[in-house]
C-alpha cells in the first residue's frame, strides 16, 4: 500500500479528499505545514506528498517548499493549486504534476497513481555505471566520484532515464512525454531548466554526460 502525506492545513474539505483517496487503497495521513514536516517525511517515509497551495500563500512559496522537500527527500509531490495559481507558476520547479481547485476525488487519485506508477518503472534497474557517475535506484541515490550527488525526483527521473538510453537522441517533447508525460502542463523550457540543473550537479571540468544536438534535444554520452 502506497503511502501518501497531504500536507495541507486540516479542513472538512482535506479531511474528505483523505477519506476518499483512503476508499481507493492508498494510506493517506494529513500533515499540517510547520517545521516539523521534514522530520515527519524522515521518520515516515511517504512514498508521495500532496502538497495543498492555498489561496493566502505565493506561488514562490510553494516553488520553495516543493523544491526544499524534493532535493531532500527525494520524493514525488503533486501541487493541489487555486486556479489564479496557474499564471506565472514555473512548473519547471520541483512539482510532478498537479491539480487545480475545485477538485474531484478521482482526478487527484489518477494524477498520484500515474506519478507513483513512473516512480516504480524509474526503479526498475538497480544500478547504472556511467564512468564515475553510479545511479543505484534500489536506494535512489546518485554519486559522482563515490561523493553523493542531491537531487529532484524529477532530476533523477530524467537523468535515469537518459543513462538508461546512452547514446540515443531524444527530442525536448520526447522528453516530456517519457519523463513528465504526455498531458504535462508546462512546455519545452521545462527540459531545458532540468538539463541545465543537472548539468550543474553532475558535471565538472572532469566529467561530461549530457549532450546537447543542436535544434533537435539531448542525449547521454555512451561513456
């Protein structure tokens, strides 16, 4: 049973969406927002977060705390987000996917069961040697040079994703529709922000992985 924290201040609305996603088979537990969250995360080990944004909080906030959470834990977060949320939201910060308000119960499942379901197929090789670059998905861990490497889940998924097809050129869209999936709400600059990232974490003067073919996309470097 797939555990999920709705990190969300308790309400009738919350506590409803909870029992409904309970009838659906998952263990649903409410986490209010304070400091204690990510130690809650530690000691529990949720395999997804449903991150409520409400009408009060900025969508840099949210960004923030997703991002926070992601880099820390590793872990797969879809936003609930009010509708006015949508303009100017980057969505290439560290949401996998996301629902807006008003929802209905089944759309919410279906979103947290189609990321669980890339979360388990991303896991399916236990460990891919690229060089110095070691990616163990039975751990979710990367390291470079035996020096652990923090990253998004959605990093992960992506890199995973292309040291699993090294040599081979995806398109941005390609991309996309592999990594976030095809009804992905952002665009192209969502990829390129997440190369960018990942650029930045794994490679150096030493090490070079990800390539760039010019007015097509990327690929790994069959090292």
């Amino acid at each position: 049973m797939s555990r999920v924290f709705i990190i969300a201040n308790e309400s009738e609305l919350i506590r409803k969406l909870k029992t409904e996603l309970a009838q659906t088979g998952l263990d649903c537990v409410i986490v209010p927002k304070s400091n204690e969250i990510d130690g809650q995360i530690g000691r529990q080990s949720p395999d997804l977060l449903l991150l409520e944004a409400d009408e009060a909080a900025t969508g840099l906030e949210i960004q923030e705390l997703a991002q926070k959470i992601g880099q820390e834990r590793h872990i797969p977060i879809v936003a609930l987000l009010p509708r006015e949320k949508l303009n100017g939201f980057d969505f290439s910060a560290s949401i996998d996917d996301f629902v807006v308000k008003p929802w209905e119960a089944i759309e919410v499942m279906t979103r947290i069961k189609r990321v669980l379901r890339q979360k388990e197929s991303t896991d399916g090789q236990d460990i891919i040697r690229c060089g110095d670059l070691v990616i163990d998905s039975a751990k979710c861990e990367v390291s470079l040079d035996g020096k652990p490497i923090i990253l998004t889940f959605k990093e992960y998924q992506l890199l995973k994703f292309l040291a699993s097809n090294k040599g081979r050129v995806f398109t941005r869209e390609a991309l996309l529709n592999k990594v976030w999936g095809w009804d992905y709400y952002g665009g192209d600059r969502t990829v390129d922000v997440h190369i960018r990232r990942l650029r930045s974490k794994i490679e150096d003067m030493n090490h070079s992985f990800i390539e760039t073919i010019r007015n097509i996309g990327y690929r790994f470097a069959a090292l």
